[in-house]
C-alpha cells in the first residue's frame, strides 16, 4: 500500500482539490484560492512545477501525494482548487483543452447504448463530439431547441437518457436556457445536468448553485482570457452516479485517459483567471454599448444580445446572471454575403475564431466555429456575424464596426 507523507501546508496536495471551498467574494477568491505563496522562499507566485515526476523517500511512499504529473501536479492542483472555488464546486479537474474536458466527463458517466439530450444550439466541436465521435461508441444524441421542453422531456422519457448537455447563453445566437427548469426535468428522469459555462464564465453564472450536476469549461476562452492558452475544466459538487463518486470516477478517467492540462499551460490559466472578475466586466459594458449601437443601424436587421430588453429571454439573463456577457451576434439585412463582407472589413476586431480574449475578435459562425454543422438542423443562420467584444475602448470598436458596415454602402 501506498502511503502520503503530508506536505501540506507546504504545497497544494491533490486532495486540496477536492475540499469544499468556504467561498469569499469572488475577486478574493479567484486571486488566492489555491495560490499560496511559496512556504520555502515567501514568493508571492507559488512555483510552476515544470517536472514530469516526483521522486519518493521509499518505494511506498508518495510526497504530498505526488508520484507522476499526469496523475497530479501541483501547479495543477492549485489552478484546480481555483477553478472549485469560484463555481462553488467541492472538485476541479484541469484539461489539456475544453473538447478533453467533455470528453473525459462524457466517458466517465456513459456507455454504449446509453443516450443524451442536448441543446441544439452549442458549440460546434461540442455537436461534432457527440454527433460524429460518439455515436460510432452508440451513444447517440437528440438535439432539441433551447425553448422546446416537449421535444426534451420526450427525450428525456427513453430510459436510456443518462445525460443532459446544456449551455447557455447558447452560441452563437445567445438564448439563454433557464439551468433550474432543465435540472428539474433531467433529475426527474434520473439524468445528469451538464452546464457548459464557457460563454457566462464564473464570474456570472454559476450553474452547480441552479441544479447543474457538472460544470464544463473552455478555459481557452475568459478563465485564460489573453488568447494565449488552451484548456478545459470540468467542476463538480459530491454528486453520485450508479452508485460512485462522480469525482472518482472523473479523477480516474483524467488519470487514465490523460488529457492532462501541463504546468505552463495551467500557470498561464490560473494567472488569466486571477483577473477575470475585473476584465469580465469591461467585457460586458462593451458588449452592451455595441449591442446597443448595433440596434440603430439600417444595415442590421437584428441584434442578438440578452443585456437588450427586447431579447428574448432577457428576463431570464436578469435572473440567472448577473451580467449580459460579452458576445454580441448580429443579422445582416444584406444577407450572407454582406455578413461574410463585414466579417472582412474590421480593424481592430480580429477575424478569428475563439473568444473571450482582452482582444475582440469577430467571426461568422456558419462557415467558422459552426461548420461542422453545416447541413444539419443546428446549423447557424448564414447571414449572421459573431462578435467577441474585448477589453479595448467601447468608442473604438463602434467605430471600427461602422467602417466595417460602410464598406456594404
Ligand atoms: C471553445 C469552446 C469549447 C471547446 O473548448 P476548446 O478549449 O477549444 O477545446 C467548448 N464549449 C464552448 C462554449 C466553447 O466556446
């Protein structure tokens, strides 16, 4: 038998992950939360561990739980005591990308011949994942419209629906789905709720606290927030599934499978997560002034934005987040070919998938993110532009944007 020869305090251990968080606010809570400075020196910034193992004093015994860094590294540790901390979470998992996340939570809780409900407006590598990866593994996935609960709990009626995948706001057309009314119906059928996050981020949703069962993260997008990292987390409460931890057997399937967020990329994430409490707001007051401004425009025939009074489940946005976030979509009254033009003209927006970034960037969803979708019923509108509104001067992207829409005159 393997013993642990406590470390602690002296480094976060890997069962620091899994202790539930008495949770300060926020911004204190996403600066020092699993981040305590390095007992050996007093540096401020606890060390990256940049090693692949860990060397023991005898061969049954482990220091602080660490033999090899797939299994658990603590700079991992720490980004993972971050992540629990600020979803309000007992148990964090750090991925090598947001795509690894999803799936190691869906081998985790799957097998052949079991089915899952999800949204029809997700992320585009989430529909690809379980239309064209795992329906080769049988397990198969109905698509249903954010606002059609007949269609899901339909779904939700075969006894073989284990799993509910849900996001919201959802991409790019930002509906937002109400968590609690999902979470009731997929508990009544003994269902797991999955709430990807990505879009809201931490800092205004926080989808365990609404019924959510696992939280899903691309922390390429805000957590990491300066483009420069990508990765996946996966947050969880003491949920149970068929009788086992759910933590364990996500733990083993991140062990196993080994999707593993490395060391620099988990320092870089924890460094972006730090600051998102601040940057998200920025996010949003820009968001909100685009959106805005968008709405005045002839050559914009709609505007999709929940911070809009006119948005559809703008009152739900009121409720369930407590800000709009920073994506805006927007319609072209010329059509595709005017949305691809737009797309092209800007400056400062940056055409590039992603999001979530200090940078804005602009995209168009149908033949970027969302190709894969392409023929099928989730597939976005053509004639619709994504934007992803950054931390610049609001005044300076509108402005880049009427450029951009004078170039249709
Ligand atoms: C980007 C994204 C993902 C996938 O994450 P990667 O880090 O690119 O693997 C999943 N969900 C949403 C909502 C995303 O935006």
């Amino acid at each position: 038998m393997t013993v642990t020869e406590d470390l602690s305090p002296l480094i976060p251990t890997p069962r620091d992950a899994d202790r539930p968080t008495v949770r300060p606010g926020f911004r204190t809570a996403a600066v020092h939360a699993g981040q305590a400075p390095d007992p050996l020196t007093g540096a401020v910034i606890p060390p990256i561990y940049q090693t692949s193992t860990f060397t023991q004093p005898t061969v049954e015994t482990l220091r602080g739980g660490y033999e090899y860094s797939r299994g658990g590294n603590p700079t991992r540790t720490g980004l993972e005591v971050q992540l629990a901390a600020l979803e309000g979470g007992a148990h964090g998992f750090a991925f090598a990308s947001g795509i690894a996340a999803e799936d190691a939570l869906l081998r985790a809780t799957l097998r052949p011949g079991d089915r899952v409900v999800s949204v029809g407006e997700t992320y585009g590598g989430t529909h690809r994942l379980l239309s064209q990866l795992y329906s080769r593994w049988d397990v198969r996935t109905t698509f249903v419209a954010p606002d059609d609960a007949a269609a899901r709990d339909e779904a939700l009626a075969d006894p073989a629906t284990k799993l509910v995948w849900l996001e919201s706001p959802t991409n790019p057309l930002l509906t937002v789905v109400d968590i609690d009314e999902w979470s009731r119906a997929a508990h009544a059928h003994g269902a797991l709720l999955v709430v990807d996050n990505t879009f809201a981020s931490p800092a205004l949703q926080t989808p365990l606290a609404l019924g959510a069962d696992a939280v899903v993260h691309s922390t390429t997008k805000y957590i990491g927030g300066h483009s420069d990292v990508l990765g996946g987390a996966l947050v969880i409460d003491d949920a149970v599934w068929e009788d086992q931890p759910l933590a364990e057997l996500i733990r083993f399937q991140q062990f196993a499978g080994g999707a593993v967020a490395g060391p620099q990329d988990a320092f870089l994430t924890t460094r972006g997560l730090k600051t998102l409490g601040v940057r998200i707001r920025q996010h949003c007051e820009n968001a909100q002034a685009i959106a805005e401004w968008l709405t005045g425009q002839d050559d914009v025939a709609r505007v999709f934005y929940p911070g809009l009074p006119e948005h559809p489940t703008h009152e739900l946005a009121r409720r369930q987040m407590s800000g709009f976030g920073g994506i805006v979509t927007f319609q072209l009254a010329g059509g595709e070919q005017a949305a691809r033009t737009v797309a092209e003209s800007t400056e400062v927006f940056g055409l590039s998938v992603s999001l979530g970034g200090v940078e804005s960037l602009i995209s168009h969803p149908a033949t970027m993110t969302h190709g894969s979708t392409q023929g099928t019923p989730q597939a976005p509108p053509r004639d619709v532009v994504r934007l992803s509104a950054g931390i610049e001067d609001a005044e300076d992207l509108i402005e880049d944007l009427d450029r951009a829409l004078r170039r249709l005159r």
